[in-house]
C-alpha cells in the first residue's frame, strides 16, 4: 500500500476521475479523496473510481493533514486560490491547463510555489504523447537542420450542433473558458518545449458559433469565449510558428503539424483533440520523399487500454512521483505554466488591439 506521502486529493471531477485518479492509483498513489461542487457528480465519481471520501468544499480536502499532494482539475478561474491555498497547506499540487486567468495571477502561483519548496507542476502531457516526444528527439538531433517554420491547423466539429449547446464554464470568461486556453495551451507548451522562448505574439479571437442555452432557464444566451483562434509567433532562437484552431468548423479534419528547417520536414497528424499514443511522424530530409518514421519504442514504453490518454499522463505523473521524492519541480512546471499564460495574454491583446505584442 502507497505509504501517507503517496496520498493525493482530486478537486474536479470529469477527467478527474477518468485520467487523473486511475494515473496516480497506477503510479502507486493511493487517491485519498475527490470534490466537486455537486455531492452528486462527486459521489458518482468516488463510486466509479473506487475513492473513499467525498468533499464539495475543497478548502476541506485541502487541510487534511494526510494528503501529501492535490491535483487541481477545476475550471481555470479557480486555479489561483486552490493552488495558492494548497501550497501554503504543505501540499505538492499538479495543477491543469490553463494554467490561471491570466500572468498577475500567473506569477503569484509561481512565487507560492517557489516559497513552499514543493513540487509544483501543470498538466501538460502532450509532452509525452509519441509524436511529440519523437519530435523533440528528431529536433534534438538536427534531423532537419535549422528550424524556420511551424504550421498547425486544428479543425474539429465540436460546437457544430444542431440545438444550441449548453452554457457551461468553457463559455465562461470569468471561469477562464475558450479554445484558446483549453486547446491553445498544450500547443503553445509543446512549441516551446521544442523551439525555445516565444520573442512576440499576434493573434485573433473569433466566436463563430455563440448560440448556446442556458439550462437552468432554458433561455437562449451567448457564448463570452472563442471558439476560433489565430496567432503567429516569433522564437528569440529564430524561426516562426503560425496556428489556426476551431471547434466550430464541419466536417472534423483533425490536427496537422508540419515543422520545417533549412534541411526537413517533419510532419504529425490527429484525428482529435489529443495525440495518440500509436502517433506516426512522417518526415522528409536532404529532400528525399516524405516517409513515415517508426517511433522508437522508448516513446511508447507501455499501453493502457483503459484510456488512450492514459499512457502519457501516468508518464507525467512519474515526473511528478520524482520531483516529490527528489525536491525538485520538473517540467511543465508552474515556470513553463506561467511563460504559456504570458502568450495567451499576448495572444488576447494582440487580438483586441491589433498590434504584435512582444515578450
């Protein structure tokens, strides 16, 4: 059995419950305790995962003393008090994307995190994800030899529906919601991950498809948050990378990444929202054909069939496992989560000013 420093909280449930409880159970935690707002959705989600306790007030997860850690999976516009509260409590906390509402509150989170001496680290793991792990080596070792531009096109139907969708915290802003934080994130992590810092920032916001209900009511409103982005960025090390995204577009065509230097092309493609964990790179160089790489086994060390998100967050997890045995804060940690949440704001000022925002 996990000993009390392998004991985690879960505030949120949803993928709470179906990525965060079973990752952390699998890596030799024993998942102490879930809240949600709703007993209902909480107790469902216990009763589903085979957790014990049940909170809707996560103050109170937060101060139990036998809790070594918590893992925050609320709408984003909680994040700042509940990571703040949770590090001042002694607790190590993996928090979600998008990391806050915005930089202030950004680098309070940080500065909490650096005075507790805790693990401290957001939930990035597309990081792990074959595809862009294979990436980053192929990057790594020059395969395509200076890199001068990045391309990513994600075009999903999701909000293509045929009665107006439900008025929920993604069309929040005060909750933090939209593409832009909820998808925009993981990709502005992963290009930094592989490129280096972000030198300047434009974008634009759009909502195509602002038609939702209000349940409660039953009344027509409209969504605050978009659900169509663009932003182009300029990389301190050189190189630029443009991204166009939308969940409101029909048919779904998935994502298509194509990264390119002086010398290659490297190439992944999704059908959703996330990466797979049997994700191909096609790839080109010395101008040869494009042919399909055989990712190295290291990239896919096990499967989960429980979940094909699981593989990479119980590999996210593991890193989390080591900076809390070793003191340290690996990455994606609130450093990374904080420079992510510097471009989004870039990206939101840009599209309400018109201007390129530098860094």
């Amino acid at each position: 059995m996990p000993s009390s420093a392998r004991k985690i909280g879960i505030i949120g449930v949803g993928f709470g419950a179906q990525v965060h409880a079973p990752a952390f159970r699998s890596e030799g935690w024993e998942v102490a305790a879930i809240c949600s707002r709703s007993r209902d959705k909480a107790q469902k989600a216990a009763q589903d995962a085979g957790i014990d306790d049940v909170y809707t007030d996560p103050m109170e997860l937060i101060r139990r003393e036998d809790l070594a850690a918590v893992s925050i999976i609320t709408p984003p516009g909680a994040h700042h008090a509940l990571a703040i509260s949770a590090l001042r409590s002694g607790k190590h906390v993996l928090c979600e994307k998008p990391f806050a509402l915005d930089a202030r509150q950004g680098k309070e989170m940080l500065e909490a995190a650096e005075q507790s001496r805790r693990t401290a680290m957001v939930a990035h793991e597309f990081r792990h994800t074959p595809q862009r792990a294979y990436i980053k080596q192929l990057l790594d070792e020059g395969y395509i030899g200076k890199f001068q531009l990045c391309t990513i096109e994600l075009f999903l139907d999701r909000y293509v529906t045929k009665e107006p969708r439900p008025f929920t915290w993604i069309a929040r802003k005060a909750d933090g919601g939209g593409l832009l934080g909820a998808l925009g994130s993981h990709y502005i992590d992963g290009l930094r991950q592989w490129f280096g810092e972000i030198e300047s920032v434009s974008g634009r916001l759009a909502t195509l498809r602002p038609e939702l209900v209000d349940t409660a009511t039953g009344k027509k409103v409209e969504a605050e948050t978009d659900d169509t982005f663009t932003m182009n960025l300029t990389f301190r090390n050189g190189g630029c990378a443009t991204m166009i995204a939308s969940f409101a577009t029909t048919p779904t065509r998935g994502v298509k990444i194509a990264v390119m230097g002086d010398n290659g092309t490297l190439i992944a493609e999704q059908p959703g929202p996330n990466p797979l964990e049997n994700g191909v790179v096609v790839a080109s160089r010395n101008g040869a054909p494009l042919q399909a790489l055989a990712t190295p086994p290291q990239h896919t060390p096990f499967a989960d069939a429980r979940d094909h998100r699981l593989m990479a967050f119980r590999l996210l997890v593991r890193d989390f496992t080591r900076g809390v045995e070793q003191g340290t804060s690996p990455a994606p940690n609130f450093t990374d989560g904080l420079r992510c949440q510097e471009v989004l704001d870039a990206v939101r000022e840009s599209s309400e000013s018109g201007r390129t925002v530098d860094l």
